[in-house]
C-alpha cells in the first residue's frame, strides 16, 4: 500500500489532498499543528477518514522522526501563510513568507532527506514563480522550488493560478475579486477560442487542485513542474 505524509493537512487544499487519498487507498499521515486552534476538529475528521495523525512541533528532530515513523512514499508540502508580517526583533515567530513558506518547507525538505527513505515530494508552489520577482511571496516560492531541485528527492512542483472557492475557512477578500476578474476575462477569451489560454490561467477550487495532484503524484514522479491546465487535466482522470 502507498504511503503518504500531508504537511499543512487542515488548509483548504490540505483537507481534500487527505480525503482524495484515502478514497484512492493511500495510508496517510495527516501533519496538525501541535498549537492549532482547531487541532480537536481536525483530529476528528481525520481519523474518521481512517488517517493516522501527526502533531510534531515544527523542528528538524521533531519533523524527521514523524517521517522515519510513517515511512511515506509520498510528501504532500502545503504550506503557506496568509499573515505576511514583516519579522521584529522581539517577535522571531512572526509568521512571514520567508518563516512559513520557504522555512517550513525548506525544514519538511531536511527531514525527508535525513529520514532515509527518500520519499517523493509534491510542493504546492504557486503560478509565475521566478528569482527576479520583487515580491516577498513569489521569492519565498522561489527558493522553495531551488531547494526542492537540488534536494536529491523524485519531485512535483505544483504551480496553480488562482486558488479559490465559496467554502474557504479564512476571509480573503482581495484575492477572491482578482480571481473572479481573471474568470471573467479569461471567460470572454475562451468565448473568443482561446480555450487554451482560459484552461491555464482561470482559478480552481479545493477539490479540483486536489485532485490534480494526487492524480499526478500517484501516477508516479518525474521530477515534473505543473502548470495549472495540466493539473485542470490530471484532475479529469
């Protein structure tokens, strides 16, 4: 039986990455922040899907022995912060891009390397990623992606467009109007024939990214990096 660990198990992607895996027969290890708010909901839900859980702090020892106890095949990395705050010298826990999404990756990254089973590694990156962005997010990604190559591990980068839905837990306004905006313009493109363009671009919910990359990491990887119509196509099998 295929084994997976999912680290960032209770966001929006995170949750159906677990359910998606289980109905397809995947032993999973679903990742909870020890400290998380909603850490007996989701402990809940989880084992009621038939998944073990984790609750390792957020430290190489802690993260690489969770890994060498669940021996995954796979590691889903879904990592990210919606609360960019600038660090502060009394504040090193501020939760930044370049704390959360580069650094909690980069960690996970560590462990399954010092784990010794080399699994596979999906990474959740995000759509226009380059190293000349000014944008402390896209940066954060970017170096990401680096690590991930150099890694020595079987990857799949994940770059959707867009990622939203009416069933989101946390409020994001902007972002939910500039996907919308997209939709609609990407709608008249697509009117004018150019479907191609709409399929890359147009945003995508929970379950449809969900199942993009489950479908794409159990096929098998390839040291692939996936753009969002090829994640709207794997999504279709």
């Amino acid at each position: 039986m295929t084994k997976a660990f999912v680290a960032g198990a209770t966001g929006y992607t995170g949750r159906e990455v677990v359910r998606l895996l289980r109905e397809a027969d995947v032993e999973v290890t679903a990742h909870i922040r020890p400290d998380s708010s909603s850490r007996a909901k989701w402990e809940g839900v989880f084992a009621e899907q038939g998944a073990h859980i984790s609750t390792a702090a957020w430290n190489l020892d802690a993260i690489s022995e969770a890994l060498a106890t669940a021996s995954p095949d796979l590691v889903f990395a879904l990592l990210g912060t919606t609360r960019a705050r600038k660090d502060k010298a009394e504040n090193r826990d501020a939760e930044t891009y370049e704390a959360v999404d580069y650094g909690l990756t980069a960690m996970l990254i560590d462990a399954c390397v010092a784990c010794g089973t080399s699994p596979g590694f999906v990474y959740l990156s995000s759509l226009g990623v380059t190293g000349s962005s000014p944008s402390a997010y896209i940066q954060a990604r970017w170096k990401a992606e680096q690590k991930l190559r150099t890694s020595g591990l079987r990857y799949v980068i994940a770059r959707p467009a867009f990622i939203s839905g009416d069933n989101r837990d946390e409020s994001r306004p902007l972002e939910r109007i500039g996907a919308v905006s997209v939709d609609v313009g990407l709608g008249l493109l697509g009117a004018l024939g150019m479907k191609k363009l709409q399929a890359k671009y147009a945003s995508m919910d929970n379950t449809t990214l969900a199942k993009g990359l489950v479908n794409t990491a159990l096929a098998g990887l390839e040291n692939q990096e996936v753009e969002p119509d090829a994640l709207r196509s794997a999504a279709e099998d």
